[in-house]
C-alpha cells in the first residue's frame, strides 16, 4: 500500500530556501516514478519536477528550472525537493505523487499518470 506524506513547508521571505520531502510512510520508493506538483489558491494543480525509479532522469517546469532540484534518498526512502530563491509565485500547496513503474528510467509528467498523491505541504513565500 502506497502512503505519501508530505513534510518541510513552511513560511519563508522571498529569496530564501526550503526542502520538502517525500515519503512513502517508511516504506521503500524503489519501483515508482515520483513526481512534485503544486497548487496556489484559485489555480489549477500545476507540474513542478518529476524523477524516475532508478534517479537518472530528471524533468522540471520551466518556472523552477535552475532553483529546484528533485533527487531520491534511497537511504532514507524519500524524494526531496531543494528549493532556493524562492518567489512569492511559489506559494502553493505542493503535493508529492507516485506512480509504480517498470522501466526504471521512466518520467510521469502528466498528472494523470500518478495514482498515489499526498496530502500536500503548504509553502508560502512572503515578498
């Protein structure tokens, strides 16, 4: 069974970072493609950063390319999501998705092709 908690957001002034994280109520996230989408109050849900099984493969939005990095601690069965210089446009809910799959260096970027989503993180970014 696939539980994903979501956990790291929080308050933070403009230019500033924050690391959420992912995970998959102790259990392992060997065999889902992960992905991180958010949603700002009276938006729709939007892709933010996606990565596979095996972490080789990476794909970002275009509006945090260059400040957001998605990466896997297999370690501690987390995905990450570093944010820096983060903006008042970043604030939003964000919400961690999983979807199993078996090419290990697969990438899910539609929402649709997630079946597993947390609760969400809110993340609110003051000018």
């Amino acid at each position: 069974q696939v539980q994903l908690v979501e956990s790291g957001g929080g308050l933070v002034q403009a230019g500033g970072s924050l690391r959420l994280s992912c995970a998959n109520s102790g259990r392992t996230f060997s065999g889902y493609a992960v992905g991180w989408y958010r949603q700002a109050p009276g938006k729709e849900r939007e892709f933010v950063a996606a990565i596979s099984d095996s972490g080789d493969n990476t794909y970002y939005a275009d509006s945090v390319k260059g400040r957001f990095t998605i990466s896997r601690d297999n370690a501690k069965n987390t995905v990450p999501l570093q944010m820096v210089s983060l903006k008042p446009d970043d604030t939003a809910v964000y919400y961690c998705a999983a979807h199993p799959v078996l090419e290990p260096t697969a990438i899910r970027i539609d929402a649709r092709g997630y079946d597993y989503w947390g609760q969400g993180t809110q993340v609110t970014v003051s000018s």
